[in-house]
C-alpha cells in the first residue's frame, strides 16, 4: 500500500455538524472531526493502521 499522498481524498460535512474523510478506494479508510483539520488527521491514523495491517 502507497501513502496516503496517492489516494483521493474526499471530504465532506456530515448531518450532525462534524466532518467526514474518506478514502473511497479503501474499503474502512474513512473517519470524521469536529472540525475539518481533525477528521483529516484522523483520517492519517486510519490510513496508517489500514496500511500496518496490511504488511505480512
């Protein structure tokens, strides 16, 4: 798996007031934040767990 640099990104605001990021290339790589800049750096953390889980 490549870095997070070389998937799309999506990003959007959700019903409740938070927001919303996910890799849709990457099935379970997504994550949400109050504000934008949380969901993005939680987004990174998922990103990273996916990817360790991934190396066998």
């Amino acid at each position: 798996m490549r870095s997070l640099k070389n998937y799309t990104v999506v990003l959007h605001p959700d019903d409740n007031g938070t927001f919303v990021s996910c890799v849709p290339a990457i099935a379970g790589c997504h994550a949400w934040g109050q504000t934008v800049e949380e969901a993005q750096a939680e987004l990174i953390q998922v990103f990273d767990m996916i990817r360790d889980e991934y190396k066998v």
